[in-house]
C-alpha cells in the first residue's frame, strides 16, 4: 500500500465525542474532517460498527478516514451501544434498537454545524450490514453507501444457516461477539465509570448462540434487517463489494439484480477484507473509488463513476490446492448488467458418473449418445469436511480449503472428460438433483473442483442444502425414508476458468464437517443420475473483458499510527486423527498476542480458540468450542474477560455448556454459567 500524507484538505481529529441517544445513553465517535468545516460544512460519512474504535481498530480506521477526510468529509466511526466507549449493552446482532440508534447518530451529524445535511454510511461485514439495514429505512439526508462483505439474507446467506443446515460459524460468530460484548471501556477515556460500565455488560450479556438456536427456520427474526424481504425499500445508491474466497460473495449479484437504484458492484480474488487490503491479492484502490463514489452522490460532482460496467469481477485462473494464496492469477472482466446478457446457463447431465459436457469445443466431439442413466448410493464419513477451511475466509490462520481428493474419498463423484478448450463461469453454479434418504432428516453437500491432470483437486465453489428445506419453505419438511424427491441445491458465486487438460468435478456428501453441523444420524442417500444436473453460469472465454487491464489504481490510504508487539502471535490451522480411539479433531487459534497501541498507550491482547472434535462416525459425538481470552491494561489497570463455549448435540437437542468470567489482575471479579438444551427442528 502506498500511504498518502499530502491531501487536498488538512485534518483535525476528536477521539471521543459523545453522541446522545433518546433513551439518554450516550455513543461514543472519533470523528475526523477538514479544519476548514468550521466555516465550510462538509457531507460526513459514519462507520457503525462493535470492534473498539480505540484500540482493535484504530490501525484499521487510521488508514482510510482520515484519507477520505482529506478530501474533504466528516468520518465518523461510533461504537454500537455497549461496546468500546459506549454506553449500555450490546445484547444481539441487528436489533431495532441498533437501528434506531444508528438514524439517531445520523440526524446528530447532519445537525452539526461543520456537516452540509448530506451523509453516507461505509463499511465492511457488521459496518456493511448496519449501513444496508438501515439505509432501508430511508432515513432523511441518507444520500448513499458504500459496502463490503454483507449479505441481504440474514438466514441463508450469513454464517448461520446455509441452505437450512446450520453452520460452526453460528458458534464461532456467537463466541467472538460473546467476548467483544463482555469487554470493558477505556477508563482514558470514561474515567471512574468504566467499572460499573463493564459491569453492566458483564451481567447483562448472555451467549448469543442461544437465540440463533432457537430460530432454525427463516421467521421473523431473521426477516427483520433482511433486504431480500423488500428490495425496493432501499431508496439510495450503493456501492457493494466482496471477494470470492468470502463468505458474503453471493450478496454482491443478488443486490444489482433486485434493487431499483443506482448501483455498481465489484468482486475480487479476497478473503473477508476491505478491497485496499485485500488478501489474497491484487489489492485494489478501493478508496480512490469511494472518494469518487462519494464526490458524486455527496457533492454532485460529474464524474463519471456511473460510467463502465455495472459489474467488475477478477476472473480467476486455475491454481494448485493450497490453504493460503499472496496472489491469484487472473483478469477483470467487467458486465454491462446484473443477470449478465454474457453468461448463459448451461446445463450438464450426470450420467455413470460424468458430468457430460455439451457437445462443441470444450470436448471436441460430435453430439453422442447420451449414456444410459445409473442409480449411486452413498454415506460420507464425518471426516468429509476436514479439509473445507472456513465459511468465511480471514486468510489468517491460512483458512482455505485444501487438496480435495481425501475428501473426494467419502463422497460421490461426477467429472467431465478432460476439457479440449478453457472454459470460463462467472456467477452461481446449481446442482439439479433427484435423491431419496434413509432418514427423516438429512443434508447433501456439493462440490465444485478445477482437477489438474495431475489429480490435485481445487475446490472452486460449494453449498450445502437441509433437504428437509429443499423447497425453500420457511419451516421445514420431514422427508419420508424411500420416497425420491426433487431438489436444487444452490453453490456460491464465483468466476473461475478451467484450462485445457483440466476436468470439472463435482462432488456430494451426505456431512461436510465442521463447516456444517451434521444431519442427528448418519444417512443413505440414494442419487437418480435421470433426475439430476449441473448448471454451470459459462462466460465464453473469447468474451471481450469489457474493463482495461488494470482499471484500478494502486492501494493507498493514511499511514496507521504505531503498534508494538509486546509478545508473540500465534496461528494454527490443525487437522488430527487418533487412531486407537477414533478421534478427529480441527483446533484452529488466532493469537494476536500483546500489542501496544502507541498513540493511546493501551495494551491489549487477544487469543481465539476454536476446536471441533467427533468420533468416528457417531453424528452424536459432534463437538464444538468456542474460547476467547481478551486483556486490557495500561499503568493502574488491568483487566481481562475469558468466555467459553461448547455446543454439542443429540438427535432430540442441541446443549450450549458456557462460562463468562471477569478479571481485575489475578481477581476474578465476576463468573457466570449457562447449561441450556434447544429442541431440534430437523436439523
């Protein structure tokens, strides 16, 4: 990244103004804008998000609000209630009172004599929802936003319930968010309030898995702050971005297709990171794009973001397996419109275990007659899984999918002959599929590899579908044993090529542990080739790009305050398998270690813990750990927060074991437990 020290506009910085809400708590914002909005206001752009402006943060913020401040704009970046400086409790993700709050903070800034009555809202994951949320409520002076990594579907397509199955990252989310509520402020900042301020989270925070476990089904609380509930009630401009090896990859297209206003997309090769940071590379200069996005839709200024493809996407070139990337090889292709007019659906039969190909220059045949139709069972292992990485990548600890062919070994597998020409996808593959189980309740996962002629298999793209939900519906169906039902199971968006010599794979599993919580017991699922169908999105390769080489510019931005490592970090991403007793576990850890933030003199430290173990094949020995240690000190003061919790399951519950604990030095301060079973609902 290139950091910028000379802008258009010179800055000044507020750490921490309070903002005052109805109810008479009070946000906490670091605000910087020009000097010269004293005399002149200036349109201000909020960041409202839970991650502790004063010191997790502040490196991130230091980068890109004080950039987009020097070109003249108020950025602010609040507290949610009950996190960092601010007051109250942060008790869910999404709630109306969040809302309500962020339409306050809103009016606040527009009333402020340095603001011009315009705003924007800006974002990644939490900041990208909460801007999207609220921005469907049509909140007067709300002119536009610009979001990254979010979804329009908190049900389907966040990490809680993919296709109806529940997924690990509804613990691991709830176990981050469990520990970031419980943590105290600053007393810099708050003074001789901080302790009953903590202690007011403290009692009043309970683990959030807990309410998603009650709600297995798209209802109403998940409807709420879902814009796939009503796409016009978004009123304003957007501009969305995410990254393939993302979670939230699906979200970018499913927005320019439904909403009615002005709108641009963009989707490169990253993880869950900001597109001037993204990893794996290229980075771009996302912030160049949103000081114009905001020039236009802030100040009116002509020029010319509209202009170009209403889609950017990185088409990616084939690359060997691996669970971390620097870079991935590919190009910009850019669409004029959202369903593309250059992407058409191509159907690909599955018969005797191929995936056919149409006739024409991928295979180099002529139209043959189609093989004759087979009928395959299969029961995957729970050890189909152990190789998937995470649902949303951070590309720390390196968290992508690896080698697939040990996978491939519990599943059943279709491939194409090996292609004669490259062929190119680009949007959201589907699986058309024809099945019958062995039991009431159960879940089919697919696959998407590149396979070189080697035989290493990539993983491209995946989904996973509760066949109990395979109509969709808002609440679930039972299947009956032996009866053959139709069902379309959707993999995420992604723009992929596939060279000469390569062959498409396509792999099912009844489990993919632990990316998905599996089905209460293990299942034979019987496959009817005569009902079945992969639908691949092909892009012909000879599609003009429609964008120049390079239309971004190079990453730049502000250059971060200092942070000093005080002790080290640790990553691991690891896989075992005890051989005498049958156990397999994941462990992954995520230590910051201790850092010193420079500017303020806060230490903190952070260690995240996750584990997901089974045994053999026993669907009732699935277990998973969430545990989290997060430490707060400067001279006088020391603190620390320690949560835990372990989801476990039978074919009747889920149980939720969770302990919360409260440290001043080597003195617990406060402990709480929780021993809680939420019914099944055919999961």
């Amino acid at each position: 990244m290139r950091y910028v020290n000379q802008l258009p506009y010179v800055t000044k910085e507020e750490n921490h103004v309070t903002i005052p809400m109805s109810d008479g708590v009070r946000l906490s914002a670091r605000i910087w804008r020009p000097t010269a909005s004293d005399q002149d206001p200036v349109p201000a752009v909020l960041e409202y998000i839970p991650y502790r402006k004063n010191d997790l943060t502040s490196a991130r913020d230091a980068i890109h609000h004080p950039y987009i401040a020097g070109h003249g704009y108020a950025c602010v970046r609040v507290d949610i209630r009950g996190t960092g400086e601010s007051e109250g409790v942060l008790r869910d993700e999404y709630l109306e009172q969040e809302q309500r709050d962020a339409e306050e903070v809103l009016a606040w800034l527009a009333d402020q004599p340095w603001c011009d009555g315009n705003t924007g809202m800006m974002g990644i994951s939490w900041g990208a929802f909460a801007a999207l949320q609220v921005a469907a409520r049509q909140p007067p002076g709300l002119r536009a936003i610009a979001i990254a990594s979010f979804t329009d579907d908190r049900y389907a397509d966040d990490m809680h319930y993919m296709g109806g199955a529940m997924l690990s990252d509804n613990l691991a989310e709830a176990g981050t968010m469990f520990a970031y509520a419980t943590c105290p402020p600053d007393p810099a900042l708050v003074g001789d309030r901080w302790r009953p301020m903590w202690q007011e989270r403290l009692e009043g925070t309970r683990p959030w898995v807990l309410e998603w476990l009650r709600h297995q089904h798209r209802d109403a609380y998940w409807q709420h702050a879902s814009l796939c509930e009503d796409y016009q009630a978004l009123r304003c401009p957007v501009l969305a971005s995410s990254g393939w090896a993302d979670g939230y990859s699906n979200a970018v297209t499913r927005l320019l297709g439904n909403v009615d206003v002005p709108r641009k997309g963009l989707i490169g090769p990253w993880s869950h990171k900001l597109p001037h940071l993204g990893e794996p590379g290229p980075a771009i200069g996302y912030l160049q794009e949103v000081v114009r996005w905001w020039d236009h839709w802030l100040k009116g200024v002509d020029n010319g973001i509209m202009d170009g493809p209403m889609l950017s996407a990185w088409m990616q070139e084939s690359v060997p397996p691996s669970t971390s990337y620097e870079e991935r090889p590919g190009r910009w292709v850019g669409e004029p419109a959202w369903p593309s007019p250059h992407v058409r659906q191509v159907a690909h039969p599955l018969r005797d275990r191929t995936v056919v190909l149409p006739p024409g220059p991928h295979t180099g045949q002529e139209p043959a007659q189609m093989p004759p139709a087979r009928v395959h069972t299969v029961q995957s292992p729970l050890s189909v899984g152990q190789f998937a990485g995470k649902w949303a990548s951070y590309n720390a600890p390196p968290d992508l999918p690896y080698d697939q062919r040990e996978e491939d070994g519990g599943s059943l597998v279709f491939d194409t002959p090996p292609l004669t020409e490259r062929m190119e996808i680009l949007g959201a593959p589907s699986v058309e599929l024809e099945v019958s189980s062995s039991r009431p309740v159960a879940q089919v996962a697919a696959r998407l590899s590149d396979v070189a002629p080697d035989g290493r298999a990539t993983r491209v793209t995946y989904g996973v579908l509760n066949l109990t939900c395979r109509d969709g519906k808002e609440t679930s169906e039972r299947l009956e044993p032996g009866r053959r039902y139709r069902a379309t199971l959707q993999l995420n968006g992604v723009a992929q090529a596939f060279p000469p010599g390569h062959r498409i794979r396509l792999s099912l599993s009844t489990s993919y542990w632990p990316l998905a919580w599996p089905a209460p017991e293990p299942v034979l699922l019987t496959v009817y080739e005569e009902g079945c169908a992969l639908h691949l999105p092909v892009r012909p390769a000879d599609e003009p790009d429609n964008l120049p080489p390079s239309p971004f510019g190079e990453p730049e931005g502000c250059e971060p305050p200092a942070v000093t490592r005080l002790s080290e970090s640790e990553e691991r991403w690891e896989v075992s398998r005890d051989l005498i007793h049958y156990r397999s576990a994941l462990d992954i850890v995520k230590d910051r270690g201790l850092n010193r933030y420079e500017e303020n003199g806060i230490e903190v430290g952070l260690r995240a813990c996750e584990r997901y173990t089974c045994v053999a094949d026993d669907f009732g020995s699935v277990s998973g750990e969430s545990a989290w240690t997060m430490k707060f000190r400067r001279e006088g003061w020391d603190v620390r927060v320690e949560t835990r919790t372990v989801l476990t399951s039978d074919k009747e519950d889920f149980t939720v074991s969770a302990t919360l604990d409260g440290y001043e030095g080597d003195r617990r301060v406060f402990s709480r437990t929780w021993n809680e079973k939420v019914p099944r609902e055919a999961l």
